[in-house]
C-alpha cells in the first residue's frame, strides 16, 4: 500500500486529523482538486466573515449614535472585497504548506474509485489501506427554466460590485447573511420564500427579531411563493411564479440549500452505500465498507453540519487510527450561529425542546438590553438570552440573539460540557468587567 491513511478532500474534515497522524508516524496522502482547505477556508466562512466585519462594525457606531459618536462611514464593497482577497487569497497555497511541512504527501487532481483500496488521481493510482471521504457539499441549483442566470453563495462571496437590486431564494443561514451584508452595502434586497418559514432551526421568537430588523432596514421578504422561471429582459432578470408573481431584480443567489457532494468519484462502483441526504456512517465514521471512512459535511448526522464539527471528527480519526482511542465517538454539546446581524447564537437544548418537554427542563429568559448594564454601555438595541436547564439545576442549553451571542454561547459552552453548576460557578472568576462576567450572573 501506498498510504496508511488517504484522504479524498482537503477541509476541515482532513487536515485537522492528516497532520496528526503524519506527525505520529503514519504514512498520509491528501487528494484535492481545487483549493487547499476546502469551501470554507476558500468560498465561505472566511471570506462571508471579512465581508461581514464592517456590517459588524457600522452596527456598533449605529448603536452609539448621540452616545459620544456622530456621523455614519460609508461601506464600499469593491474596497472590502479588495480586503477579503488579501486575507482569504493566500489561505489555500498556506494549508497546503502545512499539510507538506507535516509530512503529509499531498496529491492534485480529481480522484476516482478503482477499487475499495485504490483511487486514481490523472491516470495515476493510489493505494491506501484506509481512505477518509471528506467530499462536502455543493450549493443546490433549482432546476427551472431561466436558472442559468442565478448564482450560489461562492458567486455572492466574490462579486466584484453590489449590484442595485438583488434576490436572495430560500430563508436558510446563507440567504439571511448575504441579505444582511447586500442590504448594509446598499443594495436593494428581496427575500423570497416558499413557505413562512425562516431560519428554522433557530428559536422562533428570535428569528422574528432579526426579520423585523431587516426589514426596517428595507428589506423585502415575499412569503409563500414558488419561482417557476426566470427571464432576461432588458430591466433585468424577472423572476415568475406561481399565481401571477413577477418580481424584477439584477441579481439572484440562488440559497436554497446544500446537497451532499456523491457524484463523478465510482462510489456506486465499488459499493459504497449513498442516500440523498449523503453517506451514511457508524458510530466510528466508517461506512458500509469497513475500511472506508468519511467526514464533515458529506455525512448523514443529527449534528450540525458545520465546520468545528468536520474538524472534530478528523481528529477523533487521529486518535482512532494512531490507537490513543477505541471507543466510538461522542460529541460534544455544540454551538452554531448565524452572522446576521444581531446575531443569534445556539448551543444544547433548544428553547423549543424545552416548551416541549416541560417536565424535563425549565426556562429563563433575560433582557440583556434592559437589564445588564454592560450591554447598556454599548447601548445594545436588541439583546435577548434564554437559558434551558434540567431538573437537576444543570445549564444544558441557550439561545441569544444580540451583537455578542457568538462570544456569549462560545463562553457557555463550558459550563454545559463540564457540567459545572452553583456553587463550583463561584470557581470561575472572570475578568470584569466583560460578556462572562455578565452572563454568569444569570445563569
């Protein structure tokens, strides 16, 4: 065999998990055939966050208006983008250098089963005794007439100008961040859903915040209904639904959601089980061909399919594959946000799961705005937390919508994973004063 471990990818799901094996001794490949690092690194998360941080910002001084701040700066999106290229541009040439400088092999190309051991990579074969699937996703494309002229998130993160009018399809993560940023640079924004529903797997309460919000910022959302083609005309693109709908638009981003990346690799030759939700997988990322494992996004979970998560499971396969582990994995309490603005920000037992089963878990809700004054320092206009505990007295859930629940829900997640409850709570003394200090005074 060529290698102990070959992966078929390079995010987050490999290279958390190819050094380490490297560094311990293993013999480790690594086959890409696009950029270094995966969609994330390259196409989303870094590139939406250096495109989010002045929308970050200009939220800030809005708040502080009459506060000790007067007068607004202006965004420019070509100038941001300019930034976003100077960050993000050089991440994929520095993830391939550390998979090298770690003792990974890496190999460029589109790979393709031969066989349940080997993966051909331009007409050349590699054999491998244990494979790691770290394929991901790719953007859905709806399938009407006129799609030609809609584009995905990797389109939106690497427009060069805002265009004046823009449609986002779909009420997921990715069309509520890109409305967030299009509408603070300028553009004017149309949302359109097929249902009611936005941001479902977020507390309901919540997401009727960051709706209302966005649409005192003017932003247009168009409930219940269904694009069934698009038109270029010489006003723009139109878009025709159902019942009569025309919208007129110069941009559409097509966000209705992420498909499981299972084509143009021979898995359905060599046997390995698919379904359209992706690969399924055992308690030890295996999948039905024991050899053969997979990560990240690819996989069908329960679990978020986000990016601390793929790099989580690459490094249970280090400690898998170089014997520091035999037992299965288990995953932590897990925490996941969406970067509109405010942000809302989730971790454990969903207020929903709470309603739901109130003889296990009890709710408490709090209004940072109103009542904690270090949030009243930045004058906060939105800051909702709602805490879930057992009937035990356990912290095992919360939810926050506002300008620090990413920082608030990260802090907390602690305290949930180590099971730390009053009096311990009184151990853990934080710097005042700051966003911990705050928060444990109410949970």
């Amino acid at each position: 065999m060529d290698f102990d471990v070959l992966f078929l990818g390079s995010g987050q799901g490999a290279w958390n998990g190819a050094i380490p094996m490297a560094k311990a001794g293993l013999r480790v490949g690594v086959i890409e055939e696009g950029l270094f690092g995966g969609v994330c690194t390259n196409r989303g998360c870094n590139a939406k966050i250096t495109l989010d941080r002045p929308v970050d910002l200009l939220r800030q001084i809005e708040a502080l208006q009459g506060q000790g701040i007067t007068g607004f700066p202006q965004l420019d999106w070509a100038d941001s983008m300019a930034h976003k290229h100077g960050v993000i541009d050089q991440l994929a040439a520095a993830n391939k250098q550390k998979l090298e400088d770690a003792g990974v092999k890496t190999i460029i190309g589109h790979g393709v089963f031969q066989d349940e051991h080997t993966l051909v990579v331009e007409k050349k074969s590699y054999t491998a005794e244990k494979i790691v699937l770290v394929t991901g996703r790719l953007p859905h494309r709806m399938a009407i007439p006129g799609s030609e002229f809609f584009h995905d998130s990797t389109d939106f993160l690497a427009m060069p100008q805002m265009p004046k009018r823009i449609t986002l399809i779909g009420g997921g993560y990715i069309a509520m961040e890109s409305a967030t940023m299009a509408n603070a640079f300028g553009a004017d924004v149309t949302v359109i859903l097929r249902g009611q529903e936005v941001l479902r797997d977020f507390y309901p309460p919540y997401v009727k915040e960051v709706v209302k919000d966005l649409t005192n910022r003017g932003v247009k959302f168009h409930y219940n209904e269904t694009i069934q083609e698009a038109r270029q005309t010489s006003q723009g693109i139109e878009l025709v639904g159902a019942n009569g709908y025309r919208h007129l638009t110069d941009y559409v981003l097509d966000a209705t959601g992420r498909l499981p990346r299972l084509e143009g690799m021979n898995f359905e030759g060599i046997g390995l089980a698919t379904t359209p939700e992706g690969i399924p997988v055992n308690d030890y990322l295996q999948t039905n061909l024991p050899h053969i494992y997979a990560t990240g996004d690819v996989l069908v979970k329960s679990v978020p399919k986000i990016t601390p998560v793929a790099a989580y499971e690459s490094q249970y396969l280090a400690r898998l594959f170089t014997g520091k582990t035999k037992e299965a994995i288990q995953y932590p309490i897990i925490a996941q946000t969406v970067f509109t603005s405010p942000r809302i920000a989730t971790a454990g037992v969903t207020p929903m799961d709470a309603l739901a089963n109130p003889d296990r878990y009890t709710l408490t809700s709090v209004d940072y705005g109103a009542k904690d004054w270090f949030h009243q320092v930045g004058n906060d206009p939105l800051n909702l937390i709602t805490f879930v505990h057992d009937q035990e007295g356990y912290l095992v859930g919360v939810t926050n919508v506002g300008p620090d629940a990413v920082e608030t829900v990260n802090g907390l997640l602690d305290v949930m994973n180590q099971h730390i409850k009053a009096p311990d709570q009184e151990e853990l003394i934080y710097i005042f004063p700051s966003i911990a200090h705050s928060y444990m005074k109410y949970i």
